[in-house]
C-alpha cells in the first residue's frame, strides 16, 4: 500500500513537472499569426527615367532598383520594356533590356520620318519592370522629348586658340530661323597625377562641358545686338592652356510647353580638335611713372619706377629698358624677372634726362611689347 502509495504520487508528480514544461514551450512560441501571402517580386518602379533627343534620335537613362516592393534585395536580372506615348494614344512598346539590379540602364530608339517630321509636340518615355511573371509595380515616371523637325545639323564648324580663350565659328543657318547654338566640350587630356591642394590650387577640370549660345553671350558683339542676326561664333575663356579640347556643335530650337521649356536639338557637328597652346605674351605693363630723387650731398642720385600691375594669370614678372636721347634701348633690370611692378634705378646722372619703358614676361618666356615711355631728368646737385 505504502509503495503504490508512493509510486502513485511519484507518478503524479512527474506528469505535473512534463505539463509545467508543456506550458513553458507554448508561451516561449507566442500564438500564431495569420499565414503571410508569398511576395510578388515586383521590382520597385523607376523614379529617374531622363530622355534626350538628339536629331532623329532619343536616348533614354535611368537606374535600376535593387530592391523589390517588399524591400527584399532583387537577385536575378530585370527585363526593362520602353514604350512611348504621344498625346493622344497609348503607350507603345519601343524595345527593352534586361539588366542587373542597380545598374544603369540606358536605351535607344531612332525615330520614324513621320515623328521626325511636322511641328513640335510632346512624347513621353516611360520604362515598365517586368518580373518572371510579366507583372510590375507601374511604370516610371514620364520622361518628355518633342517629336517634330529638327533644327539643321551645324557645318563647317571652326576653332581658332586666341589669348582670351577659343573662338568658335561655323556656317550661318540658311533657313534664318532663331535658333541658339549647344557647343560640347571633351576634355582630350585630362591630368593623371593627384592635382595641387592648397587655397590656391585650380580646382580639377570636367571632362565633358557644354555652353549655350546665344544673343547673350555670343562672340561678336553685333550679333547680340541685332535680333534678327544669325549667331555663327563664340568665344570660350573657361580653358586652359597646354590642354587639349574636343569640340562640337548642334542647333537648338527651344519650345514652350506645359509650364516648362523643351529643346529640339539637331544632329551634332563633326568634331573641331583644338591644342591650346599658350604662345601669347602677357599683356603690356601700363600707368609707367618715373620720379627722380636726389639725396645730400655724397648720396647717389636714382630714379624711382612705379606702373600697374600685369592681370596675367601666368605672368612671370618686369624687365625695365632704358636709353638716353635717341640711343638704343638697353635693359637695366636684373636678367631674372622684377615680381613688383617698381624699380630703383640708380645708375644715373645729376642733370641727366632718361627715357623708360616696361615690358612684361610670363610663364613660358614670352615678353610683351613695351609700355608707353615715361621721361624723367636728375636734378643736379
């Protein structure tokens, strides 16, 4: 009795321990939940689709997601399908690409003569991104170009390396319709070493520029003023000398549209090759004024030289001439280049009279002409 007894509290006890535990492994799991729906995949949609029409060509760009609309990284490759809508129909599919998630998409369509052709009027570019289902989350944002004639292509385009920059010109527009003129700018020799830091170190130059051109900032100072001129030059000062450029031009039609301006841009130029050479001296020193001083008695008679500063960027400094009567010009400053604009001259004479004149010098050698004459005479003692 006493060991059933015991046995049967034993086992009592041992069957409260196991429902203790059951307890403990149902509260540690919490209660389920509702089952998730699978995700989709649907990639996220495109947010930065940009279209550019360049003669009868569009070329679109914009980046892929990596993720898809429930956040997960997109694993495989993405098809991307282009269509394009005008203002009255529907999307029209124009191509695709399938691409790696993240990366940069870009895509190209030629235009038919029909979209060529006739007056301006919008299209818009949208890119759809297809699962392995063929479903999307939508399309991209829309991204507009003007269908329509384009300006004609620029002929005959020209370069010329002058001290204040590049002058540009090209043939007149025959059709005398007011159009601006778009000049791209490569950048041929880039500098491979890390460039100089400082305060005033220059900073780096882009490898690709473009500039606008029209009666604002056109060359000849004609064309700005006369309306009705065709613009055919300009004058590019934001080079460099020693660099190398690639040049080329296109016509712009620019159209009002929905609150905004669009351009219709022709075909571009042949490329114009340019060296800039820097084989033109400084600018000649001006304000050159001689003053003579004369000192006790025993102390040497000079004359005091003083002009204006040179605005050269690269200039190297000052060579002072000087001649008596009608003798030729003989140099008087130090074979090195003076770096102030002043001279001390004191390899004179009491009662003397001095003719001076300046010339500047740059970086590579060059030397400008001289300045105007400056005349002073030493008192005598």
């Amino acid at each position: 009795m006493e060991v059933i007894d015991r046995f049967g509290w034993f086992t009592l006890r041992v069957a409260s321990a196991s429902g203790i535990m059951a307890a403990l492994f149902v509260a540690g799991c919490g209660t389920p939940g509702a089952p998730q729906p699978p995700s989709l995949n649907l990639p996220d949609r495109v947010e930065d689709l940009a279209a550019v029409r360049t003669g009868v060509t569009v070329s679109l760009t914009w980046t892929m997601p990596k993720k898809n609309t429930d956040k997960l990284l997109l694993k495989d490759d993405v098809e991307a399908a282009v269509c394009r809508k005008s203002a009255t129909g529907s999307c029209d599919t124009v191509g695709g690409v399938r691409l790696k998630p993240g990366a940069k998409g870009a895509f190209s369509e030629t235009l038919s003569s029909g979209l060529a052709s006739g007056s301006p009027r919008a299209l818009s570019y949208f890119v759809e991104l297809k699962n392995r289902n063929g479903r999307s989350a939508g399309l991209s944002n829309a991204a507009v170009v003007l269908a329509g004639e384009a300006p004609p292509p620029v002929a005959n385009l020209a370069a010329e390396v002058r001290k204040d920059g590049v002058v540009l010109h090209w043939s007149p527009d025959s059709t005398q319709k007011p159009t601006a003129v778009r000049l791209h700018r490569k950048l041929l020799t880039p500098a491979a070493a890390k460039p100089k830091e400082g305060l005033l170190a220059p900073h780096p130059e882009a490898i690709e520029q473009s500039l606008l051109v029209d009666s604002a900032n056109a060359e000849d100072a004609q064309a700005a003023q006369v309306p009705d001129r065709t613009i055919d030059r300009a004058l590019d000062k934001d080079i460099r000398f020693g660099q190398t450029y690639e040049y080329r031009a296109q016509r712009i039609s620019r159209i009002p549209f929905d609150g905004q301006t669009l351009e219709l841009a022709g075909e571009l130029s042949a490329p114009v090759r340019v060296e800039a050479l820097d084989i033109f001296p400084p600018a000649v020193p001006t304000g050159l004024a001689a003053v003579a001083t004369l000192g006790a008695p025993g102390t040497e008679a000079a004359i005091d030289l003083s002009w204006q500063p040179a605005p050269d960027a690269d200039l190297a400094g000052y060579a002072v001439y000087r001649r008596e009567g009608d003798t030729a010009w003989q140099r008087v400053s130090p074979a090195q280049p003076l770096v102030a604009p002043a001279f001390h001259d004191t390899q004179v004479q009491p009662g003397r009279t001095y003719t001076y004149a300046v010339s500047a010098t740059d970086q590579g050698g060059h030397e400008s002409a001289r300045s105007a004459e400056a005349q002073e005479t030493v008192p005598s003692q």
